[in-house]
C-alpha cells in the first residue's frame, strides 16, 4: 500500500485491502475494518450537522471501548481535532480545559451539569441502516491537526498539546523492526496519553488487531488473560508497569513477541531478569516526550545492554525524527552532555492558547548550518561513538510517575490554593529500580486567623480539595503535614530529611 499521511487515510486503506480483517475486540465486541471505517463516516456526518469543520477541536469523553476508537476516527474525517479527556477527571478540571478549547460539541455518553455551556452529542450504541455516512474532507494535509494531548504544566494548569497527523504516521511510513506489521497489540494507555495514538493508531495503519483492555490497570492476571485468550504478541509498558510485572510475574510475558518500554530510565536489573526468563522476547526501550508524538527514538535491548556503565541506551531516531544533543546551541561532541532537542515530523505544533511558550520550546535554531524547527526537552542526554543515545537526567523537577509526566509545581500550586494549607512541596518516592512509585506532599498547616477558626488542615481535607482539581495521578499518595520544612546548611528546604521522615509501606499497584 502507498504511504498515507493522514491517519484516517491510513486506515481506509486498510479496509479497502482487507475489509473482513479484525481491527478492534473490546470484550465480546469485534469491529472489522470495513465496519470501522464505515461507522466512522457516520459519526463524521454526525459531527459535521453539529457544526464540525476543518480546524476544529472536538473533546471527547466516552469509556475505553470500540466507539470511543471509531468516534476519534470519525472526529479526523471532518478534518478535525479530537481532544480525549478521561471519564474520572473531575468536573473543575474538564470545565476549565473546556473553557481554553471553546469547542463546537462535546461528545460524551450523557449530558452533566458540568458541561451545560457546551453543546452534547451521545453516539447512539449500534447505527441504524439508515445512517448516512460522510466521505473525508478534501485538501487536509499531514501538517493539519489531529490530536490534542494533556500533560502537566509549571504553570499550575494542564498543557494542551497540539500534534498534526504526519506525527503519528511518519512512525509507520516504512518497516520497523520494532514495530509488528499485522500484529496484535494490546491498548491499554488512556486516550488522554500519546502512547494511546501508538497502539491505536499504530495498529490499524499497519493492518493489526487492537484488543482494548476493559480497565487500563494491567495486572498480571490481566497481562495473562490478554496473551492467552485475546492472543496479544505486541504491548507497550511503561517502566513502573514494566518492572512491577516481572517482580509480580515474570512469566506473564510468556506469549509475547514484542514489549516496548518507556516513560522513565530502565532498569537493568529488571530487564535482565525479564531475558533471562524469555530470551526470545524482544524488549525496547523507547524515548520521547508528548511534543515528539510518541517515540523519539528506540533501541533493542540485549543482555550486554544491562551491563553499560552508562545504563540501558535510549536507541537511534525512529523514522522522520532527528536527534541533537545540543551544549552551547551547538552540537555536543562523543560523549558530551548537553540538552536532549528533537527536530522533524514528529514535532507538535505547539501549545493550545499558549503561544509564548510555544515560541519558547519550539524555537527554530541553526544545526550544523542548517535551519531546523526543534523541540527542547529539558532532558540532558549523550551519544556515543556509535550514534546512541544516554539519558542522562533531567535540568529542572519534571519527573514521570507510571508513564504520566509530572510538574510538582501543578500539584503545589493546587495544595496552596487549599484552605488551612500555608506551603507544600512535593517530591518523588522512587523504588529500588529508581523508578517514581509515588509523590508525596510535605505542607505546613496554616495557623487560624481569628480565635476559634479550625486552621490545620487534615490530610484527609487535603486529599478531598486536591481530588477536587487534579486527576488521580496528580493526588499525592502520601500527604504528611509537617509543623516546619528542614532546611539544608544553604537554606533551601531539605527533600532527603522529608523523604526519610516517611515510613516504609508496600508498594503500591501500578498502572495509568
């Protein structure tokens, strides 16, 4: 087949090459291509009486399931954007990302209060035979939207991240060896997430089976159930996912072919463990932040790998993405640490309502004598004589928590926006891998401003307020009011005296 540039395109290919193949199984529910695509067209006429057009962003807000993937669908025929929001995000949250995105329509399953300023469409469970279907808009190109994500932000508030079609596809316009063709892979991210647009959308525009997980929590039961009855040989994992599996149950991996993983630095502990019980499987560690759609680079893990001073490589570019390691604004020599910049079709347009950050993150610099739009990471990194890739850490407190990236300073700004809180910090918890398990938020109760005033504010009252305006995976685990914060021999608040102040529990369950 050609190399489509739209992801729509992609997959309409696909049905017309192979109409009866199985393109999604969510629970007893298989779509085959051609039902895909054609009840897609449906919900793009749908969308387009309701005033859907080019350009538009379409939030959308359904339970993982075999709709939500053809309502998506049908949001890019009408030449839009869809900006999935997880069902569990609370009502403040949704209502102000509502607000920014001022879009058209909302779909969503019903109606809430919530929403009132915005207009409701519920796609109907089974389409009549009368449904009308609408052909793909004419004219959109690789460079037009398709997707927004949510990360976290500095700012106190969510960034929306807005990725063109040529994002996703450039992944899959040539074979991969880290990428099946006709596989069938495993969706188990949030729609919210850019790993959601690789099993999703990665599956279909290579002519594989999507098997939506009911929960998105993947245990090892769960893992198991997929391999044996679902017959997934690809998944991907994020590290915290990755390295609680092969603790719990290593041989849940048996069956597979292919696990990707990405998010935070491996550990090579947990990767060899893992090789050592299924030599066959093939495990990648893969790299790249939201504003590089997925992957920026992958590289093929092997025992040799585990035993590098340096860690497990983070791989050479994937297709239509260049890499620079840049130190000074000039490229890094062999060995040299400089900042992690990302450059080619792979790079967001930039930040929704933002465009001063944008311009920030986004600058266009001079490579090598070359001009090039680059994306600036934050992440400090090195590559070898080889042309490899090393992380190397981070230049500010970004960290990421079971694949999600975390600013502390949102979850701050929210804990000192709570009454009877007067200041917070929060800090990660990481495992024996080095991975972040958990954040903690340390806070200093506020005293009462007039006699009789109940001024301390439980962690129990925190947790309720900060439910209140952050997702689940912005809620610090722990909440543990202090009376003062230690400060350190220079004055700045002491994290290794708060984080050894906490008491050793279990791990907690890992998943997104």
């Amino acid at each position: 087949m050609t190399n489509p540039v739209l992801i729509h395109e992609g997959v309409a290919c696909r049905a017309a090459m192979k109409p009866g193949a199985t393109a999604v199984i969510s629970g007893v529910e298989r779509l085959s291509y051609a039902e895909l695509d054609a009840d897609a067209g449906k919900v793009a006429h749908a969308l387009r009486e309701r005033g859907v057009a080019r350009g538009s962003i379409v939030p959308v807000i359904l339970p993982r399931s075999a709709q939500l993937i053809t309502v998506l669908l049908g949001v890019l025929k009408c030449g839009a954007a869809y900006a999935a929001m997880d069902p569990s995000w609370p009502d403040q949250r949704v209502h102000a990302l509502l607000e920014a995105l001022n879009p058209p329509v909302l779909v969503a399953t019903a109606p809430s209060s919530t929403h009132t300023a915005v207009p409701v469409w519920s796609p109907p469970a089974t389409w009549p035979a009368s449904a009308t279907g609408a052909a793909p808009l004419s004219g959109i190109s690789g460079a037009d939207p398709a997707t927004v994500f949510f990360t976290s932000g500095t700012s106190g508030t969510s960034k929306a991240v807005l990725s063109p079609h040529r994002a996703t596809t450039r992944l899959f316009r040539e074979h991969t060896d880290w990428w099946p063709v006709g596989g069938v892979i495993a969706q188990v991210a949030p729609a919210s997430w850019d790993a959601f647009s690789l099993e999703v959308w990665g599956t279909l525009l290579t002519g594989g089976t999507c098997v939506v997980h009911p929960s998105g929590h993947l245990l090892p039961g769960g893992l198991r159930t997929l391999v044996g009855t679902a017959r997934v040989d690809t998944v991907f994992l994020t590290t915290s996912l990755f390295n609680f599996l092969v603790e719990e149950d290593v041989d849940s991996f048996r069956g597979l072919r292919r696990v990707l993983v990405g998010g935070e630095r491996l550990s090579a502990t947990h990767v060899r463990t893992c090789l050592e019980r299924h030599p066959l499987l093939r495990v990648s560690n893969c790299y790249g932040p939201v504003e590089n759609c997925v992957f920026a680079s992958v590289h093929a893990i092997d025992r040799e790998d585990c035993d590098l001073t340096g860690g497990i490589p983070l791989g050479r570019a994937v297709p239509g993405t260049g890499i620079h390691v840049l130190r000074g604004g000039q490229p890094a020599g062999p060995g040299e640490t400089g900042e992690i910049c990302l450059s080619g079709d792979g790079l967001a347009l930039g930040y929704l309502t933002d465009p001063q950050l944008t311009a920030q993150k986004f600058p266009t610099v001079r490579v090598e004598g070359v001009a090039r739009r680059i994306y600036r990471t934050g992440d400090l990194g090195w590559l070898d004589q080889d042309g490899l890739l090393h992380f190397s850490g981070r230049g500010d407190r970004q960290i990421k928590v079971a694949g999600h990236r975390v600013e502390p300073a949102e979850i701050e700004a929210a804990g000192r926006a709570v009454h009877g809180v007067r200041e917070c910090t929060v800090l990660p918890v990481t495992d024996s891998g080095g991975s972040v398990v958990r954040l903690a938020m340390f806070y200093v109760p506020a005293l009462p401003t007039v006699p009789g005033e109940q001024g301390a504010a439980s962690p129990a009252a925190v947790r309720k307020a900060l439910s209140a305006r952050l997702p689940r995976y912005l809620v610090p685990h722990l909440l543990r009011p202090c009376a003062s914060f230690p400060l350190t021999t220079h004055g700045k608040v002491d994290s290794a005296a708060l984080l050894a102040s906490l008491p050793s529990s279990p791990r907690p369950r890992t998943g997104p």
